[in-house]
C-alpha cells in the first residue's frame, strides 16, 4: 500500500487533496499538520474523511514544520488519538509519555537525517518498547549499504516495520519496501512537493513502478548510475515487465564510483537479477564479471549485467544496439558488408564512441575519429585501428556517415550542433547519439537536406530492447518502450 503525504498550509487544502487522494484510489494518507500554518482544528481534518489517515506532526529537528511549542504539538497529537485517527506517528523519544486509547494505531517514529546509524538493531529494539503497532525508521542513506541495512532490518523484524532511507541513495528502499514486508510506503502528493528527501511522487511509485504489485517474489532489476535522478529507464523497463506480465520491478540505484565493489556484493541480497549500467561504472563494471562477451572484453566497458546461474554476465549493448540502428539504415545489404568501403566520422572520443568505433571497425568502415581533445581521439584510433582527424578540420573529412557522439545539442543547449548540417550531401546519413531532445539541430538540418537520419532515441530504444531481452528472454515491446521514452521526454523537447 502507498501512504500520500499531504503538507499543506490550510486546511481547506488538506481536505481537498485528501478528497482528490481517496477518488484515486489512494487507501492511506499522512495528514502533515505541522504545515498548517493557522491552529490546527484536528476534529475539521477527521470528520468524514474519505479514506484512513495518520496524523503526524514533525518539530523541525525532525524535518517538519511545527514552529509552535513542545506542549502544544503534543496536545495536538493526543487530540488526534481522541478523535480516533486512523494512526498517529509518535516519535520515539515522546511515544513513551503518550499511551494508547481508543482503535488509534501508534506509529513509533525514529528520524536521522544525518545518517544510517550502525545499531539499527538497537534502536528498533528500544522502540518495540513503547507499544507500536508499526515502526518506522527513516535514515539518511550515503552509500548503498544503508539501503540495505534499512531493508534487513524491515525483512527480519517482528513487529511490522518501515524503513525508509533518504537522500537520491536510498530512494531504492521507498520502492521495495513491500518486497521486504513494510506494511507501506511513503509517497508525495506532486513530484515537485517532497516532503523529506528522495522521496517519490504516489504517480510515479503507481504508474512506473507499480509498487502495489510488488511482492516478496517479485525480482529486482536496476540501472546503477551517479546520478540516476534523470535515468529514463525506470520508465521503459518497468512499462515492459508490466506488458510482458513480469514479476519484476525496475529500479534506480544511484551508487558513487568507490561503491560499485560494495553494491555489487549486496545484489543478492536485494535480490537483483540484472542491472543495466552507465556512467560513471561502464569501464569499472568489467571487473565484477565472471562471463564478458567479445564486445566487452575489446572495448573494455560493459552496460548490461546479467546474473544468472551463480555467475555474473556481462555484455555490451551499446555497441549491439548501435548496429542494430545501422541495420535498419541498410535493410537490403548483407550486414557484413554494409559499412565496407565507406568512411564513417566519428565525433567524440569518450565511452559511447568507444561501442560506436569498434562496432563500425566490426562492419570493416574506414573510421576518422573527431575529438575536442585530441589526444582521446588518438588513444582510440590507435586502441581501434582508426584514423584521426582534428577537432577544427572535421567538416573537411569526405564521409558516408557521422555519428555525434558528444553531449552537444543535448538538453539545455539546443541550439548547438556539433556539425553544420547545411553543409552535408544528401547521400549522407546522419546518426545523432543525443536523445534528448531528438530533433537536434544536426537532426532537423540533416532531414532538411534530406539524408537518412538515426536519433538518439532509436538508439536509446534498441538497447533498452535489448537489455529487456537480456532480462525476460522475451520479444521486447519496442513501440511501447517507444511511446513512453517520448512521453518522458515531453513534446516540447521530443
Ligand atoms: N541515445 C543513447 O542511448 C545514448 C546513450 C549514451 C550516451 N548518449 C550520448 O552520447 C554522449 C556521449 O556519451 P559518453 O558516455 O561517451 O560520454 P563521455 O565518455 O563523457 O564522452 C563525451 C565525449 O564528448 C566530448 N565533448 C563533451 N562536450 C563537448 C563539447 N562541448 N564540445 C566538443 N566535444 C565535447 C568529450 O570530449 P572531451 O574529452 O574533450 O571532454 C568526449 O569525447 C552523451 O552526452 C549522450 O548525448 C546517448
């Protein structure tokens, strides 16, 4: 079950969103009280209300908003118990001068904003003592391992238990909360009002990650990522898993460079069975591999992680995904042969050029690598029997194709190009890695002089279709995966 929290200012607002809530579906809200910012009229926010709530109301010191006294907030507290709220959330240092009355659940609270402390255990074993019939433990995550903690110790306790780890690390434990037996998790009313950090919208816990369908079975796959707020493939892979009727959730891991080794041993834990990974760990993740493929162990960078019979396989989809695009270009040549004797101008010497390189050299292209630092494209050539042109003579490289594979023309820098596209023949074909948005400049000017163009987005579609492969041994539903990256996109960027 998702509980929405509602902050709101006045009361006529609190009751409105709580009304709108229960219309949705919504069966649980958390009444924030300490937001309200006149006295607060517990009896008004109770009577006939729509759907069961808690009645919480935060002192600053743990993130809320209650700016009057200690007494009063308390009073405000027992005022909720007598007028029967569904629950009330009672910190755990006051839930001892507080007793139970009436059909009141008690929600013993425990908040860190610091940090995920190392006696957990401890500190849900002094809360049992105050007569909860739910404990909740809301920490602050700095590395993966927090998240973990959080979720053993909701997994073996007793006593049902939420624990939730803040902070962009531990959004992972609002998600599989219910996998590790929470009673429920904690949503926002709107993504723009997060009322503690790292929090989600109840639209994106429902409609992307399908929280009420996840279960103890329910298998975990993620993207590992620093940072991972931005990631579209929550969106693509949990619209597949649910098209496909699949067990599995889908989740953003946001796992810093020096914690890749100590994430990767908590995958079994957490119950992962396939990550996709992305930057910063595409060059790292080779090392936590006990299977690569060929394309992994040339270009030395891995983007998709299967875990399956006790081994952990590695694969490189960028390169797969980037000939797949290739393929549709040429439908009827060979596909071996379709790049021998033409010359492809690869701009950009980083991790996505590197799939790109070897992948043209797999297909026999003669390859000019382009890149503002030059030395990085030297590396490359020489690491991949490429040519080299500079960064200012690229328009003057005679070529069949150019690939951009630099960040320009990405988001929010629109009216850049990395090419002057008024400037290419009409039998060029242009391939624009950036997807958002995916009509670039270089794209619009390209399809104006009337070449073949691949967008970013065909080529963020066809890995995550391969990836969705790799995980469900299914036809993946690119349309679909299609229609909802375009969709998180927005049409003004798309
Ligand atoms: N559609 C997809 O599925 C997908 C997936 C991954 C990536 N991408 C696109 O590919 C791009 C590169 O990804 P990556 O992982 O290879 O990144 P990366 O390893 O950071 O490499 C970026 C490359 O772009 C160059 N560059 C960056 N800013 C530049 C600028 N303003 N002018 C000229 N060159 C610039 C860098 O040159 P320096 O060495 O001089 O910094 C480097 O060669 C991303 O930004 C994204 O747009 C698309």
């Amino acid at each position: 079950m998702i509980c929405v929290c509602i902050g709101r200012g006045r009361h006529k607002h609190t009751l409105a969103e709580h009304r709108y809530l229960a219309e949705q579906g919504v069966r649980l809200v958390e009444l924030r009280v300490d937001y309200i910012r006149s006295q607060v009229n517990i009896k008004r926010l109770l009577a006939d209300r729509p759907c069961p709530c808690i009645v919480t109301c935060r002192r600053e010191q743990d993130g809320g908003q209650w700016t009057g006294t200690e007494q009063a907030r308390q009073l405000v507290l027992r005022t909720a118990i007598v007028e029967g709220a569904d629950y009330v959330d009672l910190e755990d240092d006051i839930a001892g001068s507080i007793p139970r009355f009436g059909k009141t659940k008690r929600i013993i609270s425990y908040h860190n904003f610091r940090e995920t402390p190392d006696d957990l255990e401890g500190i849900h074993r002094q809360m049992a003592d105050y007569d909860p019939d739910i404990i909740k433990v809301a920490t602050m995550a700095h590395r993966p391992s927090d998240n973990l903690r959080v979720l053993r110790l909701m997994r073996n306790a007793e006593i049902p238990t939420i624990g939730l780890c803040m902070g962009e690390v531990g959004t992972p434990t609002r998600i599989l909360a219910g996998k590790f037996g929470a009673p429920f998790t904690y949503a926002t009313f709107l993504h723009e009002r997060q009322l503690a950090p790292g929090q989600l919208s109840f639209k994106q816990m429902r409609e992307v990650f399908r929280y009420d369908s996840i279960r103890a079975s329910t298998e975990v796959y993620g993207v590992v990522a620093d940072p991972v707020t931005q990631n579209l493939n929550p969106v693509l892979l949990n619209a597949a898993f649910h098209h496909l009727k699949q067990n599995k959730v889908f989740v953003p891991f946001r796992v810093p460079p020096d914690e890749l080794g100590s994430f990767m041993d908590s995958c079994s834990e957490l119950g992962i069975k396939g990550l996709i990974v992305t930057v910063p760990h595409k060059e790292a993740i080779p090392r936590f591999l006990t299977q690569i493929d060929d394309a992994v162990r040339d270009v030395g960078t891995a983007s998709t992680v299967v875990f399956e019979r006790g081994g952990v396989v590695g694969y490189n989809t960028d390169y797969r995904a980037f000939l797949s695009c290739l393929d549709e270009v040429f439908p009827d040549v060979a596909r071996e042969r379709m790049m021998v004797g033409k010359t492809a101008l690869v701009m950009g010497a980083g991790g996505l050029a590197k799939a790109i390189v070897y992948a043209l050299k797999q297909r026999e292209a003669d390859v000019v690598i382009t890149s503002r630092t030059h030395e990085r494209a030297k590396e490359l050539a020489e690491q991949l029997k490429a040519r080299t042109a500079q960064w200012y003579e690229r328009q003057k490289v005679e070529t069949n194709l150019i690939v951009n594979a630099t960040p320009i023309g990405m988001h929010p820098n629109v009216d850049e190009s990395p090419y002057d596209p008024t400037i290419l023949s009409r039998s060029t074909i242009v391939f624009d890695t950036v997807h958002n948005p995916e009509q670039t400049l270089l794209v619009k000017g390209a399809r104006d002089v009337g070449c073949r163009v691949i967008t970013g987005v065909d080529l963020f579609i066809r890995q995550a279709a391969q990836q969705c492969a790799h995980f469900t041994g299914q036809e993946p539903p690119l349309e679909l995966m299609r229609t909802e990256l375009k969709r998180a996109i927005g049409p003004a960027q798309a």
